[in-house]
C-alpha cells in the first residue's frame, strides 16, 4: 500500500515538474531569413535545457512591436523579452518601472558580468552612465561604403585603391560622371550615415552631454561649421549631379544593386542582399572622413536593435531570460549568428573566433564594419541616444530635403533642425520627470 | 428625413437597437474616451509618469507653422481624392451601364481591384513609380517627364493623390452601377422618345435619381480621404519630399505609433475629428435637403 | 441605351478598356513579379510579361522556402484563421445592423436622434487611433488570443447602419402601412417582409464586410500574442524583410495573390447579388 502510494505520489511529481517549464515569451520583428535566425536560436536554447522555454512570436516591423508591448504593459501583460530599435532606446531607458536593466537581471541570476568582453563600440551604447549595462545588443550593425568595381573600372579608377576620404569620393563622382555614370553617388540612411555616425566618425559632438548619454537635457549641435561644410558639399554634389538622392531608409539600396548608382553609404547589414543580387564587381570600404580633421576616423556608430526585459514578471522567469542571454552570449553562437546575418559580434571573444575560422578571407569586406567598431570610444563617439528620436530623424528627413532639392541652404536647414529637434527633446524631458 | 409610416411600440426599439449600443459602448465609446482623455496629457510611452496639462497639446499644434501647413494639404489632397474618385466612377459606370457586350468582363475587372489588401497595395505603387525601378516612372521618363516624388513636391502629391482614388475607384463603381441600374428603363425610355439627347437625359433623370448613392458616396471618401489614407502615405511618400505630403492624418498616425508621442496623437485626433463631424453635419443639414428618396 | 449611336458605343468601350487597364494594372504587375527570379525584379525596368519562375515561385510561397522551415501548414492554418475571423465579422455586424436601422427609420421613440448619431460618429473614430484603449479592454475581458477578441471590436462601427438605413428610407411607404392595416407586428413586418426585400443589400455589405474582415492587420497583431492565431495578411507582412536583409519580392507577390484569392473569389461570385443588392438599395 505505501509502495504503490509512494509510486503515485512520484509519478505525480514527475508530470508536475515536466510540465511546470517555464515559459518566456520573445517578441521581436525579425523577417525573412533573420526570423528563421530568431526563432532556430530559440530552438537551440529550448533543446539545451528542459527549465525554460523562450517562444518567440513576431510582432510586425519595430514600431508596431513597440506599440504592441506599450499596450500590453499597460494591461499588464507585456512579454518578458522585447526587441526594440536603437531609436527607441531613450523611450526604453527613460521609462524607469517598465523595464529590468540586462546588468541587474544577470547578477541577480547568479551571473558574473564582466563588461570588457564586450566590444565597447557596441555594449557602450546600451549602458547607463553608472556602468550598468540596459539592455543586450542583439542585432547591432553600423554605416559602410559600397562601391561597384565595373563602374569604377569604367570610368578609370583605381579599384584596389578605393576613396577613403570625402575629397577622394567627389573627385571619383566626377570621373564616373565624366564616364557618362548617371547617377556616381547616393546615400542611404541619410541622418544615421551623413550626420550620426558622421559625427562620432570624426570624433564631434552631434548633441550635447555625449550625445545624451549624459542625460535628457542633451541639446542638438549639428549646425557646427563641420556638419553645415559636409551637407553644403553634398549639396553641391547634389547641383552638380554627383550625388543623386533617392530617398528615405534604405530605399535607395535598391540603386546600387540594379547598377544605377555606382557608390553608396549605407548599412553594412546590406551585404548579404549586394552578395546575393548584385550583378558586377563589388566591395566595401569604410565610411569616407575628412582627412583635416583632427581625431578622425574615430568610430561609427551603432544601428539595429537590442532586447529589452519589461518588468512586472514572475522572478523564476527572470532567471530563464538570464540564461537564455547567456547563452546566445556564446562565443560559438554569436561568431555562427554573425556568420550568418552579417550583424555585428558583440564580443571580442566572437570577433576572434570568426576571425580564425578564416571567414573574413573567404569573403572580403565583411570585416570593416567590425573594424570600425573596434576602437576605443571616447566620450563623443560612443553613441546617440536622445528621446523623442523617430520624430527628430523625420524633421531630419524633411530638411535634408529641402537641401537636396535646393529649397534651403544647408545652414538653414541644419538650423532648422536644431530648433526643431531642440523642441522635440524639452518636449520628453518633461514628459519622463 | 423623417418616414412617413410609423409604428409604435414601446419597449421593442430599445430591443432591437440594444446589440449595437452594447458593442460601441464597450468597444468605441469606452476607449474613444479614454484616447481623448490622453490628448490633456503628457506621458511617456508606458503611461508610467503621466501628467495632467490640460491645453498644452493643443497649443502645441496651433504654434507648429508645419502643423498648419498641413491642413492646406489636406484640404487640397482630399478635394482632390473626393472629386477624382466620385467623377471618375460616375463616368465608368455611366459608360459600364450603356456598353453590352464584354459587361460581365469590365465589371469584374474594375471590382477586382477593392480585394487588394492595403498594405499591397502600398507596395504595388512604390514599386510602379520607384524613380529607379519603376515601370511607369521609367515610360514617363521616355515621354520626356522627369518623374522623381522624392524631391518633387508636385509629383510626390500626384502619386498619393492617384493611388487613394485607385482604392476607391471600385468601391464607388460599384454603389453607382447599381444605382444606375435600378433606375427604371421606361423613365429613359420616354424622354428618348421626347428627343432628349443622352447628355440631358443624364442631367435630368439619372442624376437626380442618383442622388441617395452620391451622397452616401460623398460622404464616405470623404471619411475615407481624412482617415483611411494613412497607409498610402506611410508606404510610398512618408510625408515627403520635405512636407509636401504631410497630411493631417499621417501626423497622427505617424505620432501615435512611430513616436509613441499619445498626448499629441489624442489632440490631433480631436482635432481631425472636430473637423469631419462638422463637415459630416454640413453635408446631412445642407445637401441632405436635395436627395431625392 | 435607347438610341443606338456608334459613336458612344465605341467611345464607351474605348473608356472601360482605359479603365480596366488603369485600375487593374498594379495587379497584373503583381501577377508578372511573382512569376520571375526576385533578382529579375530588382533590376529596373522590371519585366512587364510574365516570366518562366511561375511554378518555383508558388511552391516556395505555399511550402515556406522562403520563411521558416514551415510546411504548408503555417499558411493554410492562417488562411483558415482569416476565413474565421472574416465570416463572423460580416454575420456578426449585418445583424446588429439591419435591428438597429429598422429600430432607427421605422420607429418613434425618445432620443431616437441622439441613438442614431451616436452609431454615426463611430465612423469619426477609426480603430487605429484608440487601438491602445481598446486593447486594454479586451484583454480586461480577456477576450485575448480568442476570435471573440478578433471580431467584436471591428463590429463596433457604422457603414452597414448608415447603408441599411439608406435602403429603409427608400423603400415604399405602402408596404409598412399594408403591414399596419393587416394588423402585423412590427417584427413580422421585419421578418416577413423588409428583410427578404433586403436581401441583396445584405448579399452587397456580405462582400464589403468580407473583404473588411480579412484585409485587417494591426488590430490582429495586437490582439493576438499567438502566432498561430495570426491571420494571412499578418503572414504576408512577416515576409516581408524590412531594413538591412533583401527582399524575396517574387515570393512576396505571389503570397499576395494567393491571399487575395477568397476575397476575389467572393467578389466574383456574389457580384450578381452584389450590384442587384445595391441596386434595390436606391429604389
């Protein structure tokens, strides 16, 4: 009798335990082949172990997954994973009770955190001023230049000396355009590559207090006699025909690969779309700089998302989210997440891993990014991080426009974004005191 | 307005409008109030820290020179959407009245269209009028017009104009066919034979008595044209080149979903609001009175 | 018409053909990418006749090669999702509509005008701009990841109402008062008569609320925190590769048409009802 209740009881344990796996829930706005990255990662995890379970759902394009976990938060079920775009971050940190720093989540996990075996380009960005670290940079890439070799051959530059420097691109444009090249230069992602990664680039405040990773009080400064020279250059090019603008975002991607524009500025996670569909002799460079000035190049700054854990959950799931971090913090993980994506590593440890399983020989370029980023960063290059900074990132849209299609000189419009965005940025102070 | 005939009974309309006052309560009202609420305030995205700052938002947007620019805009792409989509579908259905043979053929072709989900249908545009890739501005480029909406302030306005009534032009097609066809054949008949020519008959037969589908129609694209068009500027224009495009809507969207910025979202909300209902009210009191039931 | 004039004929036929070319171009474009390579499509100008990739296209969008290592069953089960979601939304608001405009154009009773705005104004409002509220409502009632939560807050608005009311007015007074003098109750009146002379107009907001119901996005995308509860155009999105990585545009297109199918389909087949059901709606 107590034998076959005793087995009872056990067995009864047993089918609690296996079914008592925790679950957490990932929401994420990766498509295509990076959904399939998402979710076999989540996969390897939840086969690692029997504890946890990570569920990755997708919740439409970055601002719509922002929606949707505002909404949830406020009826009180937000997920415990949220991937959210460096944009966003501000929005994220300012919000104090609506989220867990990633720091405070692995030391409470029992985990050791040693910052420096992250690559500081990318983890600096997603600190808080004390050192701790916010959030976990998932899928982090940065601003590179493309060119198209056949155009260049064409036009009778020398490919294996590429320019390096924005002198040498507008010296290349005019040869391509005396080629008969429509349309020598275009630029994508025009406020993260001409006035954001511009500046740390070249090692210039784009806002005050470090770009606001001082604080909400952080003022733009992009209206520097720097950034009005670049922009009226650019301008110029713009009168002149070298440089052709084809729109907002990465829609003028879509130039370089058809062979229409022969050199373009954009992410470098737009390698894996130039390998696979460009038609002509390619490679990449590093982001042009102007040679006089001083402290240049520095380091270009970060683009992509990061993953956010929301407060208000259950504490043995913070424990699962502690694991699941750790995991995908794997040299082997992240060198093969790398390798696949083309996203940036976020450790040294994955940089040199990737580095000695001969990747970057096999396919040239596919290091620059990473070399950009690994560089100490100082105090003006680390990043950007100011609220309210979809709407500034639209008025820079706007006036750059206005530029381009010689409505306003590149000094007003840089004022103007200043004024503008200015407003934008005392508007979130007052909405996060 | 009113019917003649009447019935009276006591309790049985409270019954039978009871499920639809039930359903909006809950699910427009409610939240409708609580939206609006938010346009007194200011808050972070999470609703964390919220603060009560009564007209603030409001004056916000009187004082923001590109938030009355915008209204200009949106004035002039709705008259526009409005227009083009109800005249181009009389005209179509007019003609898809008259022709016999190939009917079914035309009709199904010209009523396909309203299947395409918005989202697509964004997409489809951008990718017909891509300055680069696209298959139209490519033939324009032939005939000699240098078609580029991304500095173009003009040809950015045609584009979102061209692909709201696209969305529409069905949809309207469809109301006016059949208000056409329920328009009885001895009326047209008798004042042929009178020697009215096709022109007058249309004037004074087949347009009063399509009065009832046309106001319907108006006042739908127009509601249409301040509210649902969101989609077509966020998937092709964004607003731009600089603000050219920018039209009430977009902002709202644009501030309650990109930007999480809900207190202004909730006062221009009101504001497009306000400014419909007023319309809406001005269309039943004044041209109401014409249609001919 | 009356008089036979070759002229109109012909300028008649010369302006459906316009028509039809314009409005249903963007289609046809559709149709051609999603029968070549996505690099064909990206090399500007695309192709405008149709190519040879039609078949690996289709087998891609309907197995999953392109998204996840899904079978056909990720597609076919959210094809079934928005069919679902689709029918009710359209039972679901025909129903509280024809009760409401009947109540509204054939009955006194106190504050009927105010009733009547009160449903109106629910067009002034759409969905998206009281979205977040109207999340937390729903999931107050935890109605979340449930068709309930899918359906009901999109039958919260008034075109059907507005229309149904149109139809009333305009049906003869003769027939109510016929009703009245045979001593019929008003709901015999609805059932025996008003509806069965309304059913093309019902047939006609069928399709229109069909389509309604299945081309929604954002309200499914935050209603569900499931993705097995996603309908198709949500699926659609999810191809869709915003950002840094490309496009598989031909897979994109061809998933599009696909989803398009029981909409067209629904159009096509009730689009004899359709347009006589409108058509008894201005008699």
């Amino acid at each position: 009798m107590n034998f076959k209740i005793a087995a009872v009881a056990l067995a009864a344990a047993f089918t609690v335990s296996a079914q008592a796996q925790t679950e957490i829930q990932w929401w994420h706005s990766m498509t295509a082949v990076n959904g399939e990255w998402v979710n076999d990662l989540a996969k390897e995890f939840n086969a690692s172990q029997k504890e946890y379970k990570v569920i990755p759902t997708y919740k439409g394009s970055y601002a719509e997954s922002m929606t949707a976990a505002v909404a949830a938060f406020r009826a009180g079920n937000a997920p415990n994973i949220l991937q959210v775009f460096e944009v966003g971050t501000a929005t994220m940190m300012a919000s104090k009770g609506a989220i867990v720093p990633v720091g405070q989540v692995m030391k409470d996990a029992g985990y050791k955190f040693d910052p420096t075996v992250y690559v500081s380009a990318v983890a600096g960005y997603y600190t808080a001023p004390n050192g701790q670290m916010l959030s976990f940079p998932f899928n982090s890439s940065t601003t590179i230049f493309y060119f198209n070799k056949d155009a260049f051959k064409a036009a009778g530059i020398d490919t294996n000396k590429p320019p390096t420097t924005w002198p040498e691109v507008a010296l290349a444009a005019a040869k391509l355009k005396a080629s008969g090249h429509k349309c020598p230069l275009t630029i994508a992602w025009q406020s993260w590559t001409q006035l954001e990664s511009f500046s740390a680039w070249h090692n210039v405040e784009f806002a005050s207090k470090s770009n606001g990773l001082g604080g909400m009080d952080a003022r733009l400064k992009v209206d520097s006699p720097l950034h009005v020279r670049h922009i009226e250059n650019l301008a110029n090019m713009a009168k002149q025909g070298l440089f052709i603008y084809k729109g907002r975002e990465n829609v003028p991607e879509a130039t370089f690969i058809s062979g229409e524009c022969a050199m373009i500025t954009t992410s470098a996670g737009f390698y894996g779309n130039v390998a696979k569909n460009a038609k002509f002799n390619y490679a990449l460079a590093t982001l042009p700089y102007y040679p006089d000035v001083p402290g240049a190049p520095q380091n270009t700054v970060i683009g992509g998302a990061s993953l956010w854990v929301m407060a208000g959950k259950k504490p043995v799931e913070y424990k699962g989210v502690a694991d699941f971090f750790n995991f995908i913090s794997r040299p082997e993980v992240q060198s093969a997440s790398h390798k696949r994506t083309g996203y940036l590593p976020i450790t040294t440890a994955a940089y040199q891993l990737t580095e000695k399983s001969g990747f970057y020989k096999e396919k040239p370029g596919t290091d620059i990014a990473v070399q950009q980023m690994i560089r100490k960063v100082t105090d003006k290059s680390r990043g950007i991080r100011l609220g309210n900074y979809v709407q500034i990132r639209q008025i820079e849209d706007e006036e750059l426009e206005q530029v381009w299609s010689g409505k306003k000189s590149a000094k007003e419009a840089l004022q103007a974004i200043v004024k503008r965005g200015n407003e934008q940025l005392e508007r979130f102070e007052k909405a996060n005191k | 307005m009113e019917k003649r005939v009447q019935f009276r009974a006591p309790l049985l309309p409270w019954l039978l409008i009871a499920p639809q006052v039930l359903v909006i309560s809950v699910f427009f009202f409610w939240p409708a109030a609580q939206a609006l609420l938010q346009s007194f305030q200011i808050e972070d995205a999470f609703g964390i820290s919220t603060q009560w700052v009564g007209m603030e938002n409001f004056n916000r947007l009187w004082n923001d020179a590109s938030y009355l620019t915008s209204f200009k805009t949106t004035a002039i792409f709705s008259l526009l959407v409005a227009v083009l989509g109800i005249g181009l579908s009389l005209m179509l259905a007019i003609f898809a009245d008259r022709v016999i043979k190939g009917a079914m053929f035309y009709k199904t072709m010209l009523i396909v269209p309203y299947a395409v989900a918005p989202a697509v249908a964004g997409v489809l545009w951008i990718f017909m009028f891509s300055p680069s890739l696209g298959v139209v501005s490519y033939g324009l480029g032939k005939l000699g017009i240098d078609w580029n909406h991304l500095l173009n302030g003009s040809h950015a306005m045609t584009l979102i104009v061209m692909a709201a009534v696209w969305k529409q032009i069905s949809y309207n097609f469809l109301f006016f066919l059949a208000g056409l066809q329920s328009i009885p054949k001895s009326l047209i008949e008798a004042a042929a034979i009178d020697g009215a020519k096709a022109w007058r008959r249309f004037w004074t037969i087949q347009f009063p008595l399509l009065s009832p589908t046309t106001f319907f129609l108006l006042v739908i694209n127009m509601i249409y044209a301040f509210f649902d068009t969101f989609a077509i500027v966020d998937a092709t224009t964004h607003g731009g080149p600089g603000q050219a495009t920018s039209i009430l809507v977009y902002k709202v969207y644009y501030d309650g979903f990109k930007a999480m910025d809900l207190g202004g979202s909730a006062a221009q909300s009101v504001v497009l609001m306000t400014i419909v209902i007023a319309l809406t009210v001005v269309q039943f009191q004044f041209i109401e009175k014409k249609v001919n039931y | 018409m009356v008089e036979r004039s070759p002229f109109l004929t012909f300028l008649g036929h010369a302006i459906m053909i316009l028509g039809v070319i314009v409005v249903a171009f963007p289609i046809y474009l559709a149709f051609v990418a999603s029968t070549h390579t996505a690099q064909e499509i990206v090399q500007a100008p695309m192709p405008m006749l149709p190519g040879s990739n039609m078949w690996e296209t289709y087998r891609k969008a309907l197995v999953g090669g392109g998204y996840g290592a899904g079978s056909t069953a990720p597609v076919a089960h959210m094809m079934w999702v928005s069919l679902v979601t689709a029918l009710v939304i359209t039972f679901g608001k025909i129903a509280i509509s024809l009760l409401s405009a009947f109540a509204i154009v054939y009955f006194r009773f106190p504050f009927k005008n105010f009733f009547f705005w009160a449903i109106f104004v629910t067009l002034m409002l759409p969905v998206e701009v009281r979205i977040g509220p109207t999340y937390k409502v729903v999931s107050d009632l935890g109605m979340l990841n449930t068709y309930a939560g899918l359906t009901i807050p999109l039958i919260a608005s008034a075109t059907a109402t507005f229309l149904f009311r149109q139809f009333f007015m305009s049906v003869p007074d003769e027939l109510a008062e016929a009703a009245r003098m045979d001593g019929a109750s008003p709901l015999r009146f609805f059932i025996d008569i008003l509806i069965p002379l309304s059913k093309t107009s019902i047939a006609a907001l069928f399709v229109i609320q069909f389509i309604y119901g299945w081309n929604q996005y954002l309200w499914p995308l935050l209603a569900t925190t499931s993705e097995k509860m996603y309908p198709v155009v949500v699926g659609i999105k999810m191809m869709v590769a915003g950002g840094d990585s490309q496009n598989e545009w031909n897979v994109v297109m061809a998933t599009a048409l696909l989803a398009m199918l029981p909409p067209a389909l629904v159009v096509m087949l009730m689009q004899k009802w359709f347009v006589k059901g409108l058509v008894d709606t201005e008699k």
